[in-house]
C-alpha cells in the first residue's frame, strides 16, 4: 500500500513539472449554491412534494425534478428521487407514472454502468407503454435501451434500438428526440469507422436540435463530431468541435458534458504531443467526471494518463493507470474502452521488451474489437507501433 502511495505522489509530481500548473483549485464553474448541490434544500424540496401536493402532482414534480438531475449530471440524487417514486406507490397517479419512473431509473442505471438493472427497469416500462399504445415514450425507452446495448458493445442491437426509437419519434413528430436518435445512430457508424455517414447523421441532428433550441443536445452533438474527425486525423477540427461543445455545456452548468469535452481535447493534444496541456485538460476532466460519479469517464482519463506516462517512459505508473483504466472498463463491460486500453498495455509490453505479453494483451484487444465490430481498431492495430500511436 505505501509503494502505491508513493507511486501516485511521484505521478503528481510528474504531471506537476509537465503541465506547469497547479492542479487542485480548477475552476468548476458549476455554483455549489445549486439546490441540487445543497443536501438540506433538496431534503426540503423532497418534503414539501410530498405533503403539499396531490398524488398526479406530486409525482409530475418529483419526476420533472429526476429529469433536471440527470440534465445536470446528479445521477445519485436523481437515483434517490424515482426510488421514492416507485417504492411508495401512493405517491404515483396510473401505470404511466410508474413507466415514466422505470424509465428515467433505467436511464440512470445505465449511465452509471449497471447494465442488468438499466435493462430490468427499461422491460418493465415497455412493457406499460405497449399496453398503454404510448408511442413517444416507446421510443424514449428504445433510444434508452440503445445506449445500454452500445455501452456494452453490441452494436447491431444498439443500432436495430435506435432505428426503432427514431421511427417512433417521427410516427409522432418529435423532432427534438428525432434529433437524438439520430445522433445516436451517428454514433455507432462512427465506432464501426463510417466516418463520412457518422457526419451526415451529424448534420441532420443538428438541424433538429437548432430548430427546437435544445442547447444541451447540441453540446452532445459537438463532442461527438469532434470524436469523428479526431478519428479522421483532423486536429484542429476536432479542437474547435470540443471547445464549442465545453462553452455549451458550461452555459449549461453539464458538468458530466464539460468532462466529456476536456477528455476529447486531451485525446487530441495528446495526439500532437502537446503533453502539458493534454494533462491540464485530463486534470479537469476528472474533475467533472468525479463530480457527476462517472466511473467511464475516470477511466478513460485514466488510460490517457498511463499513455502520456508511457511517453515519457515512467513505466510503472503508465502501467499503474492503464491497469485502472482496464480494470474500471472489464468491471462495466465495456469492450470497446477495454479494447482500447488493451491496445495500449500491449504497446507498453513492447516498450519493455516483453513480446509474449504484449502479444496476450493484443490478443485480448481484437477480441474486444470483434465484440463491438470496430473494425478501424482492428485495422489500426494491425499497424505498426508508430501508426498505432498516431492513430490515438
């Protein structure tokens, strides 16, 4: 335990001397005065719903309060809130109280990583929408369940989800989810390395998303362009995309979507080996990811860092890192983000001249690959061990 400590303090200190700056007083920009933030308001707010209200009421409020919580990144408050919805069932008027409940708890469980629940609760609310022949709702816990299957790596049912959730939304002309849909959809063509259809999808996102105003998904759809053209080797593009996405997010006060555009710029300054500001940027990233209980986001920060350390060839901690990272990924079943820090212990092995290791590791990370039928990992990594850096 005390060699462990010893090895982060060194990586502070590493990381210190590398960015130039100080790393514990980053401005969040998020107000901690929020109601979200303050434990004593929001147990009153709690209180309140409940004594004052009528049951239709007060279960309006208390899931149009889980709504701004999941908007803002509070996934455990807003954990907190449907669990008091759906364990008291005098609190909800109707079946579509308890569906819209599933599904919003479904939706927190899976960004949270807790796959199996996600689902359980996403059944459950489907099976109250069919019955109830709601198609909107139908089509949020599609576009819901989507994500589920894509953050596990099962990219056919992720998409064959989304298509259905985006032809629910157009059966009732909701062009705000339309949007997201569609942008989803963008998503797994960009995994599966279909750039060019990944913009288009893109693009007709984001003419929903302008046409309705909504600001937040557009800073979602900025990351994700960002993503694609770093994958395309655009770096000043992809720059660009992610600040825009972080000046969006911050207007917002998204903590979990300002995390997501610092993780991106440090991906892409790290490919241009700007190391001090790749740090700088991993530094805050984890901030906001921490704040918003993240755990992929920490890992993927976690896999930069080992890259950056790998760099500068302190071995141990680069290993130390990559190892969290990978161990944070094969906990949530993501094989996508596994592969990928697979990838990067393999090379780590190489650099020590282990190449029965790194052929283990290598090994692992194609199978992780084939998972999820990316197939630009599969073809970069079987590259050279320059290209493959580049390619990151």
């Amino acid at each position: 335990m005390t060699a462990f400590v010893e090895l982060v303090e060194n990586s502070e200190a590493i990381e210190y001397n590398i960015s130039g700056k100080k790393f514990k007083n980053i401005p969040l920009i998020i107000e901690e005065t929020d109601v979200f933030a303050n434990r004593e308001q929001f147990d009153k707010l709690l209180t309140f719903c409940r004594s004052s209200l009528g049951r239709e009421n007060c279960c309006n409020v208390l899931l149009a309060i889980a709504d701004l919580l999941i908007e803002h990144g509070e996934m455990g408050r807003a954990e907190e809130i449907l669990d008091v919805v759906l364990s008291q069932p005098d609190l909800c008027d109707g079946q579509e109280h308890f569906a819209r409940a599933f599904m919003r708890r479904g939706e927190v469980f899976s960004r949270l990583g807790r796959w199996e629940s996600a689902e359980n609760d996403l059944r459950r609310s489907r099976r109250i929408f069919t019955t109830l022949k709601n198609d909107q709702c139908l089509g949020q816990v599609e576009n819901i369940s989507g994500t589920n299957h894509a953050e596990r790596g099962n990219m056919k049912k992720a998409r064959s989800a989304f298509m259905l959730a985006l032809a629910s939304f157009k059966r009732v002309g909701d062009v705000r989810f339309e949007g997201i849909a569609l942008m989803n959809i963008g998503i797994i063509d960009n995994i599966r390395g279909e750039y060019d259809s990944a913009l288009a999808e893109y693009n007709r996102a984001k003419s929903c998303f302008e046409q309705v105003g909504d600001m937040r998904r557009l800073a979602e759809l900025h990351h994700n362009i960002g993503m694609t053209f770093f994958f395309k080797g655009s770096s000043n593009v992809a720059l660009s995309s992610f600040e825009e996405c972080f000046l969006l997010a911050s207007r917002g006060r998204n903590p979990g979507l300002m995390g997501l555009a610092s993780l991106g710029k440090a991906q892409t300054l790290y490919g241009i080996q700007d190391f001090p500001m790749a740090i700088r940027m991993i530094t805050q990233s984890m901030e906001y990811f921490t704040r918003c209980k993240d755990r992929l986001g920490l890992a993927d920060c976690y896999k930069i860092k080992g890259m950056i350390h790998r760099k500068i060839s302190k071995i141990e901690i680069a290993e130390t890192y990559l190892q969290t990272s990978l161990r944070i990924n094969l906990e949530l079943n993501n094989n996508l983000n596994a592969g990928e820090t697979l990838a990067e212990l393999a090379e780590l092995e190489i650099l020590k001249g282990d190449r029965k290791s790194a052929a283990r590791y290598r090994a692992e990370a194609v199978a992780c690959f084939r998972k999820v039928g990316a197939r630009k990992q599969l073809e970069r990594f079987g590259k050279s061990h320059t290209t493959w850096e580049s390619a990151k």
